[in-house]
C-alpha cells in the first residue's frame, strides 16, 4: 500500500480556538463554497502515528484526489500532530480547537466541510480500499438512500490478529431489507427500520458511514454537547428516522481494539451511557421519534440491566430494571432480576461499579 500517493500543495492548516454553536445560523456562517465531492472529517487526539495511518487509508481509496477533501480536526492534542501530519500529507485541511470530544470534532469539520458527500473516520482506524468508491456507486444507483454503511472487523492494537467480524447483518434481517441487483452486497433499508436495531442494542459505527450532506444539514448532524458514548447512538437515532438506509455487507472498515486509551472497549459502560442517553435526550426529539423509542425503550434499557446483573453490577442493574419497569416493560425474568439485584444492593454487594451513580435507585432516570 502506497501510503504517500497525495501529491504536493499548499498546506491548509487553520488554528480557531474553539467549535461553533451548533445550530443552524452557525451552519450558514461556516458553509463554505463547494469545491470536492467528498469530505472526510478526522477527529484526532494525540494519537500520531495512528493518525498518519488513518489518513494514508483514506488517500488510498480510489478517487481522484480534485473529489476527495480530507479535514483532520486536532481536538486539543498535548502534542505536536500539525508538523508530522503536513508534513507527509500537505493536501489535508488542519484545524485546531479546544478539547470537547469526537462529535465536537466531527461537528466542527463538517460544518467546514466543502463536499457533497460527508464521511468520518477515526484517528485509530483504517479504511479498506474500495470502501468510498463502492458507498459512492450504491449512493448514484439509489438517490433515495440518505446515507450508507458497511460491516467492519475489529483487530487489536497491531492489526494482525482479529478480534471479531462485525455480526450485524443476522440481525438486520428483522427490518425486512431490499437485496438490490449490485452489488451483490448491498441492501436498502426502508424508511426508520434501522430504529429497533439500534434499540435492540446493535451498534453502528461513524468510520463506516457516508452521508449525502443535503441530509446532514436536515437532521442537525452531530450534537456536540452529548458526552461520552451516547453520541454516535444520539446521531444514528437522528439520522435512521424515515429514511431509506443502505447497506454493504462487505468488511471495509478496520477497527482497533484494546489500546489503552480507546473509549468504547468497555461495552456495559458503553451501553449504559446510551441507555441514559436516550431516557434524558428523548423529550427534545420530534414526536414520531419519541413514539418509536417509547415503543422500545424498555426493552433495550432491560437488555442492558441484564449485562449489568450478569457483571455484578446489582446496583446499576437495579436503578436500570426499575427504569425499564416505568417505561412499560414487564417481563416475569426482568422482574425477578429487578428483585434479586435490590436484595443484593441492599446486603451490600455492589463494589464499585462503572456508571452506577447515573442508574442507581434513588437517581434513576
């Protein structure tokens, strides 16, 4: 893999202290004039080898370089990434902002974004080649679709052994999707089914994504104000609802896993967060989007306190059954779970458990 095939420019490095209120006059202010088909936002923090890596990647796809613009957005990094970055790669678009996390990062690039097409990859990942070019075909064939994602593997920190292959396409199957023609592949989900594989506890990964941008601006994008893990489910709840999804059941993406500082390799901590997430988000989303989660919300926030009651955590698994018992989910195994876990609470076998204080009894949501 040629790793330095961006050829010589200018560099475009840009300093702003901070990201814009995310809104829709802000939007307007920093829309810039449209010069690339493509724009892809890199959040980054500190990680620079991983970085360079993630870039080389994404020059690797086969597209011309006039359609693909690549915007790494320095989060607040305690070292120095502009100099090793430009230096390999002077075509990326570099900015720097103060420390706010990824959906601040990915917010602040799109909005400086100059593509009709928006894509995200993590400063840890890798694309496969092929993945733009074969999203970009699926997104012409079918202008109905808004946006489309792909299947990944998880590997750890070397990229040689694989952790897992991304089991998501067994589970799609209950949203009924439309095989398309070509590629053989590929799939097209109808408007807002992807909403209970979301709730159902399925993941959706931002690096697997491109969206058309006329949508992005629609939905709202990233709200960045959303911390830890909920975020990418807060997006995706945003961005599946009544909208034709397509799919490629084609590994194109490369995810590490088990590095020291990656922030989603404790999955229940992950889960509780988006269970939270939504319970505190859902009275400020539009009211079709509040009546599909009512509909499932107990039954995903159960899904999680059964993980939380698995792992010993009796505390948190008993603040998260009895948040699921007030939104209607009334299962005979849940409700004796609900029990064992206060009686366990209560004898004092909770420990120090990740995320608890957010779900126990007394602070439920």
């Amino acid at each position: 893999m040629d790793f330095n095939m961006a050829p010589a420019a200018a560099s475009s490095a840009v300093d702003l202290p901070r990201a814009e209120p995310f809104s829709p006059r802000a939007r307007r202010r920093a829309r810039p004039r449209r010069t690339h088909r493509v724009s892809v936002v890199i959040p980054a923090h500190n990680r620079v080898a991983m970085l360079l890596a993630a870039v080389a990647s994404v020059y690797d796809q086969p597209a011309t370089q006039r359609e693909l613009e690549v915007i790494v957005v320095d989060d607040g990094s305690t070292c120095d990434i502009r100099t090793p970055l430009l230096a390999r790669f002077p075509r990326v678009t570099y900015y720097r902002k103060a420390n706010g996390g990824p959906a601040s990062a990915r917010h602040y690039g799109s909005l400086r974004a100059r593509g009709d097409i928006l894509a995200y990859l993590d400063d840890d990942d890798l694309w496969v080649p092929g993945k733009l070019k074969a999203q970009l075909e699926l997104l012409d064939r079918h202008p109905e679709a808004s946006w489309v994602f792909c299947n990944m593997v998880k590997f750890d920190e070397s990229l040689e052994n694989i952790i897992s292959v991304y089991k998501v396409f067994p589970a799609l199957w209950s949203s009924a999707p439309r095989r398309l023609q070509a590629p053989e592949t590929a799939y097209l989900f109808p408007g807002g089914s992807l909403l209970g594989i979301l709730l159902a506890g399925v993941p959706l990964y931002t690096q697997t994504i491109v969206m058309r941008r006329s949508f992005y601006e629609r939905f709202g994008g990233w709200n960045e104000s959303i911390p830890g893990c909920g975020e990418d489910l807060d997006f995706f709840l945003r961005a599946a609802l009544g909208q034709n999804v397509g799919y490629l059941d084609k590994p194109y993406v490369k995810i590490r896993r088990r590095h020291g500082d990656n922030m989603t390799d404790n999955l229940l901590h992950q889960q509780m967060e988006q269970a939270g997430t939504i319970v505190r988000l859902m009275k400020h989303y539009p009211p079709d989007l509040r009546r599909a989660l009512r509909a499932r919300l107990g039954e995903f926030i159960a899904k999680v306190a059964w993980m939380a009651y698995d792992a010993a955590k009796y505390r948190a698994a008993f603040g998260l059954y009895s948040t699921a018992l007030r939104h209607g989910f009334l299962r005979a195994p849940s409700l004796f779970k609900w029990l064992m876990a206060g009686a366990r609470m209560l004898i004092g076998r909770r420990g120090g458990e990740p995320g608890a204080k957010a779900f126990g009894h007394k602070t439920a949501l």
